[in-house]
C-alpha cells in the first residue's frame, strides 16, 4: 500500500529546501501494473544478468520520482541497516505472519552523500546518536522512525525517534524505478530477522501479500541456440542418446499485456520441475541427469534454497547449458522482456546412463540397466507459485529408442505354478571388459515336472529388453504356429503365452521343444528382434546395439526369430541324451496313468506249430503315452513283433517318447494234436459234401 504525494515536483525535489510542503492521497493498493521486476534472476541489460531479491514497485506515476509513501503492511519492530547508499529497513512484524523488508527509497546519491536527503515529505537524516532515521511530515504532523530509538532534530526541534511502527504508518518514500537510480519500493520477506544488506537469501513476499496471479500457457520447447530465442517446440527424442537433448520449458503468462516490460497480472513462479513416466506407470517422476534432478527453484519460499546450488556461478550464470540447469529471465526484463521465462533442463538426455549411484555420467550398455529404458513415455513440465499452488502442462508422448530389442527372459511353469521348471535370462555386465551382456540359468530351478501335470498344458512366461508392440510364439517343427499372447502386461515388456494340452500332446515326443519368438518394438519404423541362437547362450560377453544417430547402430546384429530358448524332455535313466551339455533339459515325472494305466497293451499270439518248432509270434498294439513307442525284447529286437518263436515265456519293455515305461510278459503256446472219434472219421469217408474240421490251436 502506498499514499500518493499530491504536490511533489515531477522536475526533481530540493533536498535542501525544507519550505516545501505536501499532502497525500488516502490509502491505495498497488497496482500489478505498476512492478518493475520480479522476484529471482533477472536480465538487467544486454547480456547482464544478476539476482533480484525482491519485488520492485513503482508509483503511481511510473515517469518521475513522485515521494509517494510507502505504507508498513504489518505492524512491528523496525531492524535492519538503514544507510546512505543503499536504504532499507525490515520490520519484525508482531502477528506472526513474516518479517518485511522495505528498500531502495530516497534517489541514491540524491544528497551526494551528504544528508539529509530528501523526496517529497520524507527526510533521511542524522540522529544525535549518529544513526539514522526518516523523517515524515504529513499535513504538518512530523514522526520519526528508524531501526535504533533516539532523538533527531529537524527544523531545529527535537523529536523523538521511533524504533516500533503500526500497519499503514509511512515507512519510506518511491518513486520510478526505471530511471538510474530512481527510488521505489523493493519489497522482499526476511526469514532470518537479518540486518545485513544483502539480499541473496531473501524471500518472495508474494506468498504473503495479495495480488492477481497470472495463469499459465505451459509449452516444452527445443534448445537450438542458447543466445536466441527458443522458437521450435519439442517433439520427441533426438539421437543418440548419448548426446544431451535439452529442453526449455517456457511458461507464458496468458493474456497478459506487455507495456514496457509491465503486465497486468503477476509473475508468480517458485519451481519448476520436468516429469516423466512410462507409459503404463500411473506416477511421475523427476527426471534424473547427470549430476541432480530436473528441479528449479527459485528459492522464494521461506525454507527453501536455491535449486540447483551452483546455476549463478560463471558466465551467463542463469542460463543452462549443456551440463547444467538454470533460468534465461526474460520477465521484466530491461532489455528485450517478454511475458515469460526460459528453464534449461539439459539433463534429460542421460537416459543412457546407469540408473545407479555410481560416478555420474556411467553410461549404459544394455538396456536393463540404463536409467531410461526404450519404450513409450510421456513427459510434462510443473510449475509451482510462490503459494505452493501446481500447475500441470500438456502431456506429450514419445519414444525412446537407443537399442536394439531382444527377449531378455523365458519361464516356463505348470498352469497356476509359481516356480518354473525352465527359466533363462541375460544378466547386464556394463564393466569394461564386457560391455554387454551374459546368459545365465538359475540354480534354484525345479527341472523335474509329472508327466499328467505337463500334458495339461504349459505357460510360457517372456520378458523383452524393453516394452514391444507385437510378440508371437512359434514351436519349431510343429503345426504350433504364430501363438497370440494370453496377455500382456508393462507396455508389452511382458507376455504370457498358453500351450493346452491338445497342442503338447502333439510336441512332448520331440527331442527338443524349441520356442521362436517373433516381434518388435513401438518405435516408428519399428526395429524388430534381434535374432539370438543358441551359440549366443553360451558366449560370456554378447553385445547389444545402441544407437549412434537416426539411421545407424553400434555392434549392429542381424534381426529375425529369437531361436535360443528350447529343452530337451528326458526319461530318467532310459531318456535320450542331451546333444550337447549346453543344451537345458527337463525331466519328466512318470505316473500310474502311463498307457491308460496298464490297460491299453494288447497282444496278438501265434502258437509256435509243435513243441519242438520256432515258428510262434507275438504282436503288440498300444494306446496311451505319447509316440513315437519303443520296444526292448530280450533279443534286442526294437519294433512291436517278435516273430520266430518257440513255445515259452517272453517279456518285454514298452517306452513311450517321454518317461511312460512297463513291463508286459506272455506265453507262446504248443499247436495240439487233434483227438477226433472215428465215427466222425467213418461218416465222412465215401460221403459226399463231407467236411474237414480244422481247429485252431491244434495240430
């Protein structure tokens, strides 16, 4: 609040003429219009740039120095340093609210250093004691006031100074602000009652005092030149990703009129911060760089300090670069203003780096340990005011592309088993000797599964190196072909796969059960699987293609079916070997159900002709179990005949193509003689139409 001065001179003010006298205007609130600068970081000039710890207000007039008064907004006890050159007081307020400060009144140098010095109806003068006071008078009525109590004398009387001022007493004249050295009100919060002049851990008094806030038109915008402005927005990744990719969020304030760097709403902004997300995440997250967070803050709020600490040191020290973050102020600027502020966050780009706490800028070799995964994100910028209120932007979506994919892991369970029976996954080795990956197979596995479970079916558990588009399943040399997922979850980083038990019942007899995985990533054009083979499992260093621009790729691979992953079903004792020890094999279980639980053997038996003769046989026929069959007679003999046969006991063993075994025993009988009557013999000799009697099973 202020009291506008009715009579000052818009020529200048007599320092020394004490005939002058004025009356004042009633209580008036500040107009937004009337803010020179704001709060934080400020262009003052071509390329100039310095902090401003405050809130600078003009009077009513913005063209002279007009001695208007400023107005205490709290009542307290009045501390501080109160100087030639540089004048301003902080009162320690009595409600509790906050400590204000009150600065920059009287022209600097206005009394060349020689008091008192004067604008419209106020004085900065001597006290006895040598500290200074201000000396107002208003309609005749003359009070003193300064941060020590004492006596100063004025027109040759004696008044009484004091230390204690009420809300809405005059504490200090303004003026404008924008001529050099102009007085004005520069109104900051003190946390710390300091008395000290500087003003680099001051506060925005606009978290106290009421005025019309600006709404916000959030744009991200491209870095293409730190000198110019930024004109072209943001519109995804840029490669490689090794490179930094900065980006500028530009806060706007919406139907704001700009008249000589002054606006009709206020500047408000205390933090900025730039989020990101996966896409099928629900909370967003700081962006990390390389060495903090993608968070500015102004520092404007009592208790919080300058983010990043560092981003006023050197050159230019408000505007980011490629290292490091910061603010280009173009608010209220002196030279070439505009109705926002640039925010630098260069650090977006080491995504490529480890996600770790190791020496920052470790870069990545493989996309599991990156910071940043391929994969669709979305990205939004946050403004926060002085009062704590957040404002989102616009969400944009994109993605990242730095690698190659591939199918980092294969589970494969019983339906409704957590444990799997065969699990292999890559493992990151980013170490200099490596730089890649390696294959493992974890020692806990449970490689032994029941013949009745496995026919039920299988679920097979996949997980990419980053999210896909599309993943399909073919089984090798079957009519298991292009399998569709049953879901998929994390983007479509993983899958789950159902083989029922009609498509096992037609691949548990293979040697191996080989899985080729068909698919690519969400990037457009789309890059496809890299087409790991079982050679790659057992290499102890395997590197992963990474990006060196839009159209080229470091260790580059050939892409197609991943071919690695497969297992060899093994019969115990009796199963077929591996072919190789590399080669992961599954045990199956057998179980009492193994050929319909001993019922579906069936046999055919021919008698051997006479005792003595080698001329029986015996034929098997088999249901149940899983073909191909095999057969163990005692002779060697493989197939399901055994032919050449004397009359005796012969026993052999039945194996289906898993783990179903039994043992089945038979007797090869003697033909018998036939014992027929002689009249049977009599009445068919000399007869016509007589018949032979042949018996089966006797001679």
């Amino acid at each position: 609040m202020y009291r506008q001065c009715n009579e000052c001179s818009n020529t200048g003010l007599d320092a020394n003429d004490d005939t002058q006298t004025f009356t004042y205007g009633a209580s008036t609130d500040y107009l937004v219009e009337l803010v020179a600068d704001d709060y934080g970081p400020r262009q003052n000039g071509t390329d100039i740039y310095d902090w401003h710890g405050g809130i600078d207000y003009n009077s009513a007039n913005q063209s002279a120095d007009m001695g208007d008064l400023i107005l205490a907004i709290h009542g307290g006890t009045i501390e501080g340093t109160l100087v030639q050159n540089y004048k301003r007081l902080i009162v320690q307020t009595t409600n509790g609210v906050q400590n204000f400060g009150y600065g920059h009144f009287f022209v600097t140098g206005g009394g060349n250093n020689t008091l008192p010095d004067r604008s419209g109806g106020c004085w900065l003068m001597l006290m006895t004691n040598g500290s200074r006071c201000i000396v107002t008078v208003i309609n005749g009525t003359v009070t003193a006031k300064g941060p020590l109590p004492g006596s100063v004398i004025f027109n040759g009387q004696t008044y009484t100074v004091s230390n204690t001022i009420a809300q809405g007493e005059p504490i200090g004249p303004t003026g404008y602000s924008g001529l050099t050295g102009g007085a004005h009100l520069h109104l900051f919060s003190e946390p710390d009652n300091e008395t000290s002049v500087a003003d680099n851990d001051t506060k925005n008094p606009l978290q106290y005092v009421d005025y019309t806030a600006a709404t916000y038109d959030i744009q991200l915008r491209k870095v293409t030149n730190y000198n110019n402005n930024i004109t072209e927005s943001w519109n995804g990744t840029s490669y490689p990703g090794s490179i930094a990719s900065p980006i500028v969020v530009r806060p706007v304030m919406e139907n704001e009129d700009n008249n000589a760097n002054r606006y009709n709403t206020l500047n408000d902004i205390n933090r900025v911060e730039l989020l990101i997300k996966k896409q099928y995440e629900s909370t967003y997250k700081l962006i990390k760089g390389i060495t903090h967070e993608s968070d500015i803050r102004v520092g404007g709020r009592i208790g919080e300090t300058i983010l990043p600490d560092y981003m006023y040191d050197g050159a230019l020290p408000e505007i980011g670069d490629l290292t490091r973050q910061g603010i280009r102020p173009f608010a209220y600027a002196t030279f070439g203003a505009h109705r926002y502020d640039d925010y630098y966050f260069p650090n977006f780009t080491p995504r490529l780096h480890q996600d770790t706490d190791l020496p920052p800028g470790t870069l990545s070799y493989c996309p599991m340990s990156s910071r940043y995964n391929d994969g669709r994100y979305q990205l939004k910028a946050r403004i926060t005011d002085v009062r704590n209120n957040a404002t989102d932007g616009p969400v944009q979506e994109f993605v990242i592309d730095n690698y190659k994919p591939f199918i980092q892991e294969v589970k494969v369970n019983l339906p409704n088993v957590t444990e799997p029976f065969y699990q292999r996954y890559w493992v990151c080795n980013d170490n200099t000797d490596c730089k890649g990956m390696y294959l493992t197979t974890p020692g806990a596995t449970n490689n032994e599964v029941a013949l009745a479970q496995i026919r039920n079916g299988i679920w097979i558990n996949v997980t990419a190196s980053e999210p896909l588009a599309n993943l399909t399943l073919d089984i090798a040399d079957s009519n298991i072909q292009d399998v569709q997922a049953y879901e998929s979850f994390e983007d479509g980083r993983k899958w789950q796969f159902v083989i029922n038990s009609q498509q096992m019942s037609t691949i548990l007899g293979k040697q191996s059960i080989e899985f080729l995985f068909y698919g690519y990533d969400w990037n457009n054009p789309a890059n496809h699987l890299i087409n790991l083979k079982t050679a790659d499992g057992a290499q102890t260093c395997v590197k992963i293609p990474k990006r060196e621009d839009a159209d080229s790729w470091e260790q580059d691979r050939t892409t197609g079916p991943d071919e690695l992953h497969f297992f060899n079903p093994k019969c115990g004792q009796h199963g077929r070997s591996s072919v190789t020890e590399e080669e992961p094999v599954v045990v199956i279980i057998p179980d009492e159900s193994c050929f319909n639980y001993g019922q579906g053997i069936t046999r055919e038996v021919t008698a051997a002709s006479n005792e003595s003769a080698s001329d029986g046989a015996i034929t098997l026929h088999v249901e149940g179990g899983i073909e191909p069959y095999r057969y163990e007679w005692w002779n060697g003999n493989t197939t399901n005949q055994a032919t050449g046969l004397a009359p005796g006991n012969y026993c052999v063993r039945v194996y289906d193509a898993l783990c179903c075994e039994t043992q089945v025993c038979i007797e090869v009988p003697a033909c018998q003689k036939a014992k027929l009557s002689a009249q049977i013999t009599k009445t068919c000799e000399g007869q016509q139409n007589c018949r032979r009697i042949r018996v089966k099973g006797f001679c």
